[in-house]
C-alpha cells in the first residue's frame, strides 16, 4: 500500500482553511444548553418542600413563527426542594464536535414541576447567547404557586448571575 503525504497534509490544511474561514473549527468541547438554576418555589408565602422540579433543555419543534417548543419535554435534570422550599440544579452541557466562531443561537429552557403525575412549566426562558458559551450564569428564581381547580399558575421572578462560586449556593440553600 502506497502512502501519499503529501496529499494528505494539502487535504488536512484544505480543510483548516475552509473551517477558519467559515467560523468553525474543529474542537471538541462543551458547552452548556441550560443556565445553573437555583430558586425557590412557594404557595401563599409558605416554602413548599419535597416538590420535584426540572430543568428542561426544551426541545424545539422547527424554525419559524407557529412551530411549538416542547417545554417537559428533553433534556433534564432533577432536583427536590428543601425543607425551605429551596432548589439547585446544574447547568445542563452537551458534547459539541465544532467550535463556531462569533455564532449566535437561541436557547430553550424550561423549570418544570411534578403536578398530579405530569410535568408542568411554570418558567419558559429563551436566552440569546453565543453559541459556544450557551447561557453561563446563574438564574435565580423565586416562584409563587397556586392550585386553580386542576390548573397549576405559577408566577416566578428572575435574577441573573455572572458572579457567582458553588460554594456561595451551597450556602444559600441552608438559609430559610
């Protein structure tokens, strides 16, 4: 078998130079497809405690106006209020093959909760952010529910965090 290297180092810069050149690069990374979530869910100013939530990375039906995002749908991860009605979940991350340079993306989450069996959104968020970012923050919620006949209405509150160390969460989550 005959090797031909020369070939093969033109092909490989080839490449390099039409990745470069259309903003991507070949990296394996990852990147986050949800913010950290931390909050806090209530009903009539009372904590509700051992309540499952949700981080969802909704899955999105399409592109343009009418096409639905699946909000408890996806992606999750789990968490369990405290006895404060306090919850932390993670950031959400996915393998990523290319790394795109200065592109920009929507993405889709949601915080859901476990009502009567079934998983509801009570908070929909569509960040805009770089693509090889993803939403790097801390969103902090703090979410009132009530129960309407069957509906479950929620209304929360958000705050966002770019400073912010596991550590101090971790703390928070022991205070009332």
């Amino acid at each position: 078998m005959q090797r031909h290297p020369i070939r093969t180092s033109l092909a490989l810069a080839f490449i390099s130079v039409c990745a470069i050149s259309t903003g991507c690069v070949p990296f394996p990374h990852r990147v986050n497809t949800t913010p950290w979530v931390t909050g806090k869910l209530e009903a009539g100013g009372s904590p509700i405690a051992n309540r499952d939530v949700r981080v969802f990375a909704a899955k999105d039906q399409g592109t343009g106006p009418g096409k639905p995002i699946e909000a408890c749908e996806g992606n999750s991860v789990q968490a369990t209020t405290n006895e404060f009605g306090k919850f932390v979940v993670p950031a959400q991350r996915q393998m990523a093959w290319v790394m795109v340079m200065m592109g920009h993306r929507r993405f889709h989450w949601s915080l859901c909760v476990k009502d009567g069996g079934q998983w509801k959104a009570i908070k929909q968020n569509s960040d805009y952010t770089l693509v090889d970012e993803g939403p790097n923050w801390l969103a902090e919620l703090r979410c009132s529910i009530a129960q309407d006949n069957d509906t479950l209405v929620a209304h929360c509150d958000e705050a966002h965090s770019r400073d912010y160390k596991k550590s101090d969460v971790e703390q928070w989550l022991r205070k009332p």
